[in-house]
C-alpha cells in the first residue's frame, strides 16, 4: 500500500525549508556587516569641526603614515605646512606654534601642526621676534617700524606700543616678560632697559659696555626663561643675566641667532645639528636632525612635538 502525502505536511515542509533559508541568509548578512565595520577612516583624516579653520589658513598636508619616515632618533614626519619664507617663531606652554611669514602674517598652530589662527598686521613691517611663552599674551617686535603689539592667545589685537613716544633710542631685540614687563636691548647706547607698559615708564637699566668690552656686538634674540635673561651675540655668545638685569655669566656660544629652552636645557642649532645644553649640570648632547630640502634655518621643540623651519615649509615631527 502506497503511503499518501497530504497537503499539510507539503506546506509544512516548505515552512521549514523558507525558515531555514532566511536563517542561513541573516547569519550572511550580519557576518558581512561586522566585517564592513572593521575598516574605519584613520582619526586623523577627520579635523573637529570646532577646530576648523578659515580659507584663508593653510591647512597643510598630514605625511602619509606608510612612509618610513623622514625620521632620526626617533623623530617621525607628521605633517607639513606649506608656509613661504617662515621667519620668527615661537611656543606657547600648551605647545602651540606661532610662525611669521614672509608677509609678515602671524600663523598660530596647534601641537601637531593643525591651523588655528592668523593675525595680519594693518601696516606692512618686518617681524623680528615673536614670544608667546607668556600664554595669556603674544609679543610681536617689528623692528623696522620699533614697534610692539601684544596680542591675546586668538591673536586678537590687545594694544600697540610706539617705542619712539618713550625714548629716542633704538631698539635691536625685545622681549615680554612672564610679568608682563617688557626688556629691551638699546642698542644706541648699549644698554638693556626694562619697560612696564602698564604705567609707561622704564624700570631696570643695566650698561653692557663694560661687559661686552671692545667686540662689536651682533644682538639677535632675546628671551627670559626660569628668572634669568638670555641675550644671543652672534659675535661672542650668550649673555645671561637675572630678572632684576643684573649681569651673571657668559656662555661661549657663538655663531647663534636664536635659542630655544625645554625643561631646564637649552638648545640651539647650530652646523646642521641640534645642541642641548642643561643649565644647571651644564651636560651637553646632540640630536641629529633629518635631511630637508632647502636646509633647516630654525628649530623649535616642544614636549611632544618639533618643528623644523625650512625656506618653504614648517615640518611637524612627533618626538
């Protein structure tokens, strides 16, 4: 006798069967969805929209990270600002950078070289020095027009100094104080002044002629760091002095336009290598930098970051 199939048990079966199918066919789906989510745009491919900055900034371009690197000791190529003729520079104590042009523009950074600010100067003038260390204030020294503007941490004008209203002589290199007081170096006289902005009047006043002797002095930075006072000779060296401007020694470093200070060394480039000097066990090491197109004109190192100044371009490094 033949076994008869009813119609239940077909439509049973094929439940089952669709069941199953659309089961294997979920299981695929959800498979190939974790794998899709495995691969993720790199953080730094995205910039915070609460950091973007205007058209007018250069971004710069992030260094592809499959590159080996452009690296010494340790140093890796993050980014490079295309920036033309990079002059005067300096850090602030958060590590952001500030960097003039060649149009005299004042670009700030941040530690790893993303775009920030830019402040441009209403009048045309040659930007000798900038100081940010202060945080809550930016010293510009323009040196052709012997003139002063501070500037807050947007580098949003805060107030414009006419040296020449205070005195009639003329100043080679300045720079602010962590007390928000200003030293300037006199070169007509050859005397380091201390000037309050405040009650616009002159404070210390310390005569380098018996202390520089018969040189002939080539002043070209100035910067207070840990209660002392670096003056840079290219001539004969540095000459350090206390906050009061008061004469304490001399290093025997010569050759030199600028310095930088990190922690309690001092550094400064000099014949293509970077100088560390500590400056209370007077310990000295070298770094060797990596090879730039252009050559490197100036160096500034940070705590996480540094940053190599070259013709054309701003090269960030992570340390």
């Amino acid at each position: 006798m033949t076994d008869t199939i009813w119609p239940c048990n077909i439509l049973s079966s094929k439940r089952l069967l669709g069941g199953k199918f659309l089961a294997l066919l979920a299981v695929l789906l959800l498979t190939t969805s974790l794998q899709a989510q495995t691969t993720a745009p790199r953080a730094g491919s995205i910039v915070p929209p609460s950091r973007t900055a205007p058209d007018s900034v250069n971004k710069g371009n992030i260094a592809p990270q499959s590159t080996a690197a452009s690296a010494a000791n340790g140093w890796t190529l993050v980014r490079t600002i295309n920036l033309r003729q990079p002059g005067a520079a300096s850090l602030d104590r958060r590590g952001n950078l500030y960097v003039a042009d060649g149009q005299n523009n004042i670009h700030q950074y941040g530690p790893d070289g993303q775009p920030l600010n830019v402040y441009s100067p209403p009048l045309p003038g040659h930007t000798a020095q900038l100081e940010a260390w202060n945080v809550s204030k930016i010293m510009a020294f323009y040196d052709d027009r012997q003139e002063i503007r501070l500037l807050d941490r947007f580098l949003a004008p805060i107030t414009q100094i006419r040296l020449g209203d205070y005195f009639d002589g003329l100043v080679r290199v300045a720079t602010l104080a962590p007390d928000d007081k200003l030293w300037l170096l006199d070169e007509s006289d050859l005397t380091l002044r201390q000037f309050d902005p405040t009650i616009q009047r002159f404070g210390q006043t310390t005569p380098l002629d018996l202390i520089i002797g018969r040189s002939k002095p080539d002043f070209r930075f100035l910067r207070q760091y840990q209660n002392n006072l670096y003056l840079v000779d290219r001539t004969s060296g540095i000459f350090v002095f206390d906050n009061l401007g008061n004469y304490r020694k001399k290093l025997p470093f010569s050759g030199l336009s600028a310095l930088g200070f990190r922690g309690d060394e001092l550094y400064y480039l000099a014949d293509g290598v970077l100088h560390f000097f500590q400056l209370y066990t007077l310990a000295e090491r070298r770094q060797t930098l990596p090879k730039v197109e252009g050559g490197t004109s100036q160096v500034l190192v940070g705590e996480g970051f540094a940053y190599l100044l070259t013709p054309t371009a701003v090269l960030v490094y992570k340390l």
